[in-house]
C-alpha cells in the first residue's frame, strides 16, 4: 500500500465513522459493518453489511455510506469514482463490534 492510498484510505474510514446506525447509535465501522475498502486506479469500492439481513434501515445506511464516499471522491483529485455495495456475507456477528464501543441507543444481544 502505497503512502498515497494509506492516506485515502483513513479518510474513507475516518468518513465512515460519521455514518451512524440509528438503531443502535454507532457509527458503522466501529460496528463491524464495513467488511472492505478496495482501490483500483481511480475508484474506491466500499463493501459493508448490516447487522441483520431484513434491517429496515438498509436503504438508508447504503444512501450514507454513498454519500461519505462521494465526498472523498470530491476532495481527492486522483479519485474519479466509487462503487459502494451491501454484502449479505459472511453473516454479521456481534463478535465484530470493536471492544469498548459505547451504546446510545439499543444495545445488540451478549456477545456469543
């Protein structure tokens, strides 16, 4: 990994961290949710998940991951594109939640 894309890659996840899950109040990469952050020439591809495959806040989540992406994408002129895909495996697990992480909302079921 180049120093350059080091660099646009703790954007990506620094932005990513502004994405909050509004069922539980964390932002989606402290979470567990985002599985991959790839670069091919110009473009960022962004995989993520939700918690629970029938989440009622799927679209939503997809929109702010979108979002965040495409203001990377603005502000780096050697990126020109994006590609942001919600992936369904492997399945979520709670195990994936970053230790220390604080709950504003409803926390997630004990861990396994």
């Amino acid at each position: 990994m180049s120093i350059q894309t080091g660099h646009i890659r703790r954007r990506v996840v620094r932005k990513l961290r502004s994405v909050i899950d509004p069922e539980l109040g964390v932002n989606i990469v402290d979470l567990g949710l985002v599985y991959q952050i790839r670069f091919d020439d110009q473009k960022i591809a962004v995989e993520f998940t939700t918690t629970t495959p029938g989440c009622p806040m799927r679209r939503y989540l997809q929109q702010q991951v979108e979002k965040a992406v495409k203001e990377i994408i603005q502000e780096e002129e050697q990126l020109s594109s994006f590609e942001v895909n919600m992936v369904m495996k492997p399945d979520w697990k709670v195990e994936m939640i970053k230790p220390g992480v604080e709950f504003f909302a409803v926390p997630p079921p004990p861990r396994g």
